[in-house]
C-alpha cells in the first residue's frame, strides 16, 4: 500500500468561495458561493478554532465598523461603486421612464403617479439584476436563483436609492419631466448623485463583512 501525504491532502482542499467573493472586485458574489461557504466553514472547522477565539473574531467585527481603518479597503470601494452604479442605471430607468408616460398620456396626480414610479424602478433593477445573475460569465444561475439572489442583494440598496433620488428630484423639480428643459437634466443628474451616494456606506459594509452587495 503506498503511502499519503496528509499534509499534501489537506493543502490541496479547496479555498472556501467568501473570499473569492470578497476581496476579488472582478467576482460577483451569488448565493451559490455563499452556500458553499458555509458548508466548506461548518466541515473544516479545527481544533484552533475555540469557540472563544470565534466570539472574540465577532466581537473584532462588530467593532471594526467605528474604526476608521474599516473603511480604507479600495477594492472594496470599487466594487460597492461597481454595484451601486447598476443598481442606479436599473432603478432610474425604470422611475424615470414610468413618470415620464404615466405625466405624458394619463391625467394622474402627482401622489399617484411618485409611488408608481417609483414600484417601476425597484422593479426594472431588479430585473436587470436577475438578468445579469442569469447571463453573467461568473455566475450563470438559474432564472428562480438569480431571481432570488438578485432580492437578497439588492432591496435595501435599491429602496434607499429610490427614495432619496425621488426626494431630491421632487424638491428640485416638483416630479414634473420635462425633457425639453434644461433645467430638468441638471435636476436629475443632481437627483442621480444623491441616490448613488445614499446606498455607498451600505452596500460597502455588505461586501467588506458579509460578501455580499446589491448586484
């Protein structure tokens, strides 16, 4: 019987998917990942890992979001940018196309036609998500997971977008889209500043701790 390395074995284990996930800005992180985070984690748990030293390295974590080092993380940056930018481009599509017909062809109030608006671009980033999920060459899920994914990531991220970027434009404009004007795409690039700001701590935090962000 020929002889086994163990060690040989137990350096050839695969790396755990989180920190991949992480720390890599050109990985989309998927629910596929996190799954196979947690089963590599709960099979490969050792000796050292006391539970003492586990409540410590929480404790560590919990912390660390008042530190000002926690935030210094640049490829963290760039991939909560990456991700709050398609999460911008989805929800505003989707916002300002709906007011745009809705104020064009019905007779609609303003406090019907903001929360229609609204509804529209949470739900044209969410499909654009699910779409990216679906076709994307990382992570090629099926159309349920993806869809799935896409709700777990993004509906924070998106709400807060939504809601800030729809304050500031109505402050600004009075919701009223006039395309004609030029005063109303200064109103919006403005508006779509605020939104993609309001999300950026979020969605940083999401990917630095958690692996996961809005898209």
């Amino acid at each position: 019987m020929s002889n086994i390395n163990l060690p040989t074995l137990a350096l050839s284990r695969p790396r755990p998917a989180f920190t991949k996930c992480a720390w890599n800005p050109s990985y989309k992180c998927s629910s596929t990942a996190l799954i196979q985070t947690t089963r590599f984690d709960s099979s490969s748990s050792s000796s050292s890992a006391t539970p003492e030293k586990h409540e410590h390295q929480l404790n560590n974590a919990e912390q660390s979001l008042l530190s000002p080092s926690y935030w210094t993380s640049r490829e963290t940056w760039k991939r909560a940018a990456v991700n709050t930018t398609r999460c911008l481009i989805g929800c505003t599509s989707g916002d300002f196309s709906s007011m745009w017909l809705l104020q064009r062809y019905t007779a609609l109030g303003m406090g019907t036609i903001m929360p229609i608006s609204i509804t529209s671009g949470l739900l044209t980033s969410l499909l654009l998500e699910t779409t990216l999920l679906h076709f994307g060459s990382k992570d090629q899920l099926p159309w349920p997971l993806a869809a799935k994914t896409a709700m777990g990531m993004s509906v924070v991220s998106m709400a807060t977008m939504e809601a800030v970027q729809n304050l500031v434009d109505y402050h600004l404009t009075g919701g009223v889209v006039a395309v004609e004007d030029p005063r109303f795409w200064v109103a919006a690039g403005v508006s779509m500043v605020a939104g993609w700001m309001a999300p950026m701590p979020y969605n940083y935090v999401r990917l630095r701790r958690y692996a996961r962000g809005c898209h």
